[in-house]
C-alpha cells in the first residue's frame, strides 16, 4: 500500500479525527474533496479507553450539521461484530504467524530467554503479538468494510493507528499465508503518516534513555540490591495480590482477604503484594486487613544486572529498533519483573501465589521465576462475562488475545463451560478446578431483610413489597451490549415500577457515573439523566459501583442483570430468582438463550417473567438451569470458596510432601 497526498484523491475518511486533524479537514473541504467521518464504534484496535474511540470533537459535529462532510454509520463497519471477530482471526493465526515474527526479532527473543533461563519467555511476545494481531485484523476488517461502501472508487484514510506498524503486520500476515482482506483501493494519508513518525521517534528516544538511566543506574547501585536477604527469611504459605485497589479494597465481600477464615487459611499465613501502583490511603487500608503487605519496587527504584541492560541499551541503536519501542519496551518490562520478583523472594518465601485479572505479559515473566523456585501459581475468575456467554455456535468460541499464554499452574473458575473456553486458548493451564461461583458463597438469607431496607428506603413503607435487584453490564459504543441497549435496559426496568404493582426497584451500577460520559457523550448523557429522573421515584433506589452486589442479592426476592452479567450467575448459583434481560433481543442464540427460561426478550416477555415469579407461592420456584448443566455451577451449595481452600491447602500439602 502506497502513501498518498490529498490532491491525488477525491473521497478521504477520518476515523475518530482529533485536533491534529481539524486543518487537513478544512483543507479537504476547501479542495472539493467529499470528506467523510466514521461514525465511533468500539474496535480491538483503540487505545483511548481500551478498545473505546475517541468521540467525534465539536468541530466535526459542527461541519456534519452544516452538511459539509458526511457520516458513515458504523453498522457499516460490522461494529457489532468487529472486535469479537478480529480477537478470534488472532488466536488462530498467531502460532503460525509467530515464526516469522521471531525471525525479525531474534537476538532479543533469544536474550530474553536466556535471562529467564527459560524457552517460556518467548511467550512472552507470542501474547504481545497475538495483542497486535487482534489490531491488525480489526483495521484489516475495517478497511474493507470501507471499500466496500465506495465500490471500487479511491479512498485516502486517516485511520486512528500507526500505518507503520500496520504494514509490517500485513507483511507478515501475508507471508504466513493468513487470510486478510487486500483492500487495493485503500490508500493512507502522508500527513497522518508523518504524525505517527514524530510519535514514534519521541517514544524512541524515551525508551533510549530509559535504558540509559537503568544501565547506568545499576552500575551504580546495583550492589545495594544484590546483597542477600536477611536470615531467617519470613515464609508464608500464601501471597494474594493486589491487582486493582479501588475495586478490591471497597470493604465488602469480595476483598482480597475472602480466602481468610482463620481455620483452613488464618490472617498471619498471607501476604498481600500489590503488583499495580497502590497509593498511602490504599495501603493504609490493606494494612488494616490484619495480614503482612510486602510492595514490590516499582521502575526507578529498583537497580540490578547492569550488564543486560547495557545490552539492551545497544541493541537500541540497530536499525530495526530505531523508530520502535514496541518489541524493547516488553522486553525490557519482562526483565525487570523477573529481576525484581527475584529480589523479592530473596527477602520473603511463600508457596503460593493467588491472583486474577493478571494476564499482561508481564505475569509470565514472574511466573517463570515462581516455578524456577517451587512457588505454585493460582489463577481464579471473579467473574463470567467473557466472550463463550455471546458465542452463537461451538464453532467459534469468541477467543481473546487476554486470555492466551496464560503461565499459571492452576486455574480455578465457576462451572466447566468456562474452563472449555479458557482451555480453548493456546499454552493455558497445567490444571483447571471448577468448584462452583466463589460469590454465591456470600449470599447469606439469615441476615435481617427489613433492616437493610429500612435503611435504603428509611421513612417508606415497603412491606410486601416484591423487590428486584437490578445489575446492568460494562457497555460499549455501536457494539456488542452497547449503550443503546442499555438504554432500553433500564427503560424496560423503569416501565416495569409504573406498570406492576408493589415493585421495589433496586439498581446497583457497574461504573462511575462520570464513566458514562467519557465513554459514550451522547447516549451515556442519555443514561445519566434517566437515573436521575429514576431516583425521583419513591420506589427505586440507585447505588454506585461501590455497593456489595452479594449484600444487594441477598435481600432481593429477584435478581436481573443484563446479558450476560455475572451477577445472574452469581444469584441462580445460590438458587435464587434470576433472569438476563435481553432488551434488543439480540442474543437469543447464544447458550443461556438456548435455554429458553432464563433470558428474556423485550419489554412484554419481561413484565410476563416477574408476573409469574412474583406470583409463585412460597417454595415452589425451581432453578431454571439443570445442575448437570457445563453453564452453571454443578453445585450451588455455597461452599465454592470451600473448595478453593481446600484445593490450596491439598496442593500445598502436596507441595511439602513431594
């Protein structure tokens, strides 16, 4: 594909156009030129909020108001579509494109993998490409998809994307013998070419003296950290980390300490390890949670191996890394995780390493080391609403780039379903546990129900009122589970209250408020507003995203969430009335649609759902999904986080005996 001017055509596209783009806008209308924009879709390839796009400025708003350039609607790119589509084109090609890949890396894979002492650290950028393939394949779709609107005409694009990075992708697509779409009509702007070259030359000399000031750095104060730790040095049979503070640290039932029941697992057997900045409030709070708090050292405070990155920094310098940080700066991540875990365990022992969320590349580099010294790894779900849930047939299981690679020894998750999903993606785990939906276990009906709504609702009269909790999802723009349905989502619940009779209307958000609207300006001001109008009722009430969703359930005669939020899964798995709501009527061929008694489609199926669970008679409701169901946990007793304990303290066991 060639760099075209923007004299030499006379249809050009922006997709999510900037500030830097307003002058070669003006310049284009002034020419003659028919300038279009891309209505904003989310993509795997945007980097704004991750795979979200940046909302068209005003100024563009303003030249589509006066007609002097036109929209193409994003149903036109697929963005229904698109992303899952493009993370699973990645998962299927990136063992077959990854040779040649390392043949244009091979001295830093290689020096990578011997500082790991490891062949495992080449997985490393296995997962780091099968990231760029999931870029690539989402600009290689959205170009065609581009063509095929102009049938057959020239079109300039300023795509929001390194073109560079881009074309060396499709290089190497190509010359695997993937399939991707040649899109000959699809030309790229110079000046847009010429932007993403300044970025990439600042991000070089960035990376450059990084390593500069780590090599020196180390030369320098390399020995203070190479001594060895103090004797004896304090063992813990587990270290639970800490991978997003302001979630995990709400003081609810699902803190980092949920595994503590100071019989199987007591206060003084754990150490916390954040492994994501964590600033003094937060750790004033972990402190408070009764067990040790050990804080890795982050870049710039930790020096050791002055001599690798000295040949780091040189290797900087060849041609091919010139004008790429990409490929040095994960190397460069993964060795100083690898050096600073080991500084780490020569300061403390622990036999166990619990974590979730945990899937950067970053993880395998730790996780190498972890094995290299007899600490086994545990990996578990804190939730389900991954991409098998939407999947239409067993064909195509929606794989994600997030979930390949993964180096862990044992993987312990919901019900077997998910397992298959997981094990689906290539080099997963060494064992997988299911032992059932770790949240269920907080589910508790002995606590006082009049009392806690006495508190939400305080001065009202409630009794015999049937109350629904309400769990609306993470929703994304034009695609799938988007904000327009969850618009209509919390429409149907709000008709719900006026049109039932003795409804209480619980809805416990997923995000900050502001979230919305840095997400979604238009339909996430839309959704805003209709809370605020909903707060007004005297029969609903609203909660942030830091309310306990378990607490909320199990004061709830009825639970509903939106597809396929986990917190329907959470409540049927302690057999509780739950139900998806499936408002566009979207998803009725996924699995739990399959079903047929657990989603529902639209405002009337859903009002006829809580007419006739409302009206049951005490006792007489019957969980919907079969307990030898792969959907569901096979056991919904309540004691899933029992079984994770024990699995912990058998393999622990195991561990000391062996």
């Amino acid at each position: 594909m060639k760099i075209y001017k923007l004299k030499q055509v006379k249809n050009i596209v922006f997709e999510c156009p900037g500030l830097k783009d307003r002058a070669n806008i003006k310049k284009a209308i002034k020419n003659g030129k028919k300038v279009y924009v891309l209505e904003p879709f989310c993509a795997y390839h945007h980097r704004r909020f991750r795979f979200f796009p940046s909302p068209l400025p005003k100024y563009v708003q303003t030249f589509l108001k006066d007609g002097k350039i036109e929209k193409i609607d994003a149903d036109k790119m697929g963005s229904r579509t698109i992303s899952f589509a493009s993370a699973e084109k990645a998962v299927q090609a990136i063992e077959t494109v990854f040779p040649y890949y390392l043949k244009d890396h091979k001295t830093l894979f290689d020096f990578v993998v011997k500082v790991h002492h490891s062949k495992h650290a080449l997985n490393i950028f296995k997962k780091n490409l099968c990231d760029m393939l999931g870029d690539f394949f989402s600009l290689n779709t959205m170009f065609h998809k581009i063509e095929n609107v102009f049938k057959g005409e020239k079109v300039l694009i300023y795509p929001d994307t390194d073109i560079k990075n881009y074309l060396y992708l499709k290089r190497i697509v190509n010359d695997s013998a993937q399939d991707a779409y040649k899109h000959k009509n699809i030309l790229f702007s110079k000046n847009r070419n010429l932007y993403y070259f300044k970025e990439l030359f600042v991000k070089s000399i960035v990376i450059k003296g990084g390593l500069f000031v780590q090599t020196f750095a180390s030369l320098l104060f390399g020995f203070i950290f190479s001594k060895p730790g103090k004797s004896p040095v304090k063992d813990y049979p587990y270290a639970i980390s800490i991978v997003a503070p302001k979630r995990q640290l709400r003081n609810n039932s699902r803190g980092p300490g949920f595994l503590i029941d100071n019989k199987k697992i007591t206060s003084d057997q754990v150490v916390y390890t954040p492994i994501v900045p964590i600033d003094n409030d937060q750790l004033k709070t972990l402190k408070s949670y009764g067990s040790d708090v050990v804080v890795p050292l982050k870049i710039g405070r930790f020096f050791s191996d002055w001599k690798k990155w000295f040949f780091l920094w040189l290797l900087s310098f060849k041609g091919k890394y010139l004008l790429n940080d990409n490929e040095l700066k994960i190397a460069s991540f993964a060795i100083f995780t690898y050096f600073k875990w080991q500084y780490v365990i020569k300061h403390i022992s622990f036999s166990n390493f619990i974590t979730h969320c945990d899937f950067s590349t970053s993880h395998i580099s730790r996780n190498i080391l972890f094995e290299q010294n007899n600490i086994q790894t545990w990996y578990f779900t804190d939730a389900v609403n991954f991409g098998h849930a939407f999947r239409e047939s067993d064909e195509k299981w929606n794989r994600h780039p997030f979930w390949t690679y993964l180096h862990y020894d044992h993987f312990v998750t919901w019900y077997s379903d998910l397992a298959a999903y997981f094990a689906a993606h290539p080099q997963s785990f060494k064992k997988s546990h299911v032992v059932g939906c770790l949240w269920s276990s907080h589910v508790d009906k002995k606590t006082h129900t009049a009392e806690y709504m006495d508190r939400l609702f305080p001065g009202k009269t409630i009794k015999n009122s049937f109350v629904i909790a309400v769990y609306p999802s993470t929703y994304t723009v034009k695609g799938i589970t988007s904000y327009e349905e969850g618009v209509v989502f919390i429409e149907h619940v709000y008709r719900l209250v006026q049109e039932v009779d003795n409804l209480i209307i619980i809805i416990k958000e997923k995000k900050e408020m502001q979230l919305h609207l840095q997400l979604e300006p238009v339909l996430g001001e839309k959704l805003v507003t209709l809370y605020k109008e909903m707060e007004k009722h005297p029969r609903i009430k609203i909660l942030t995203n830091e309310f306990d969703s378990s607490l909320l359930m199990t004061h709830a005669d009825m639970c509903i969430s939106f597809p396929f939020t986990s917190t329907t899964t959470e409540a049927l798995s302690a057999n509780l009335k739950a139900i998806w709501h499936d408002p566009c009527e979207y998803y009725r061929n996924s699995p739990y649609g399959h079903n047929g008694k657990v989603v529902t489609y639209g405002y009337n199926d859903l009002k006829a759902k809580i007419i006739e669970i409302k009206d049951m008679k005490a006792g007489t409701y019957q969980n919907p999904i079969s307990l030898d169901s792969d959907l569901m946990d096979p056991w919904r007793d309540g004691k899933a986080v029992d079984r994770f304990r024990d699995l912990l303290t058998h393999y622990s066991k195991v561990s000391k005996d062996g």
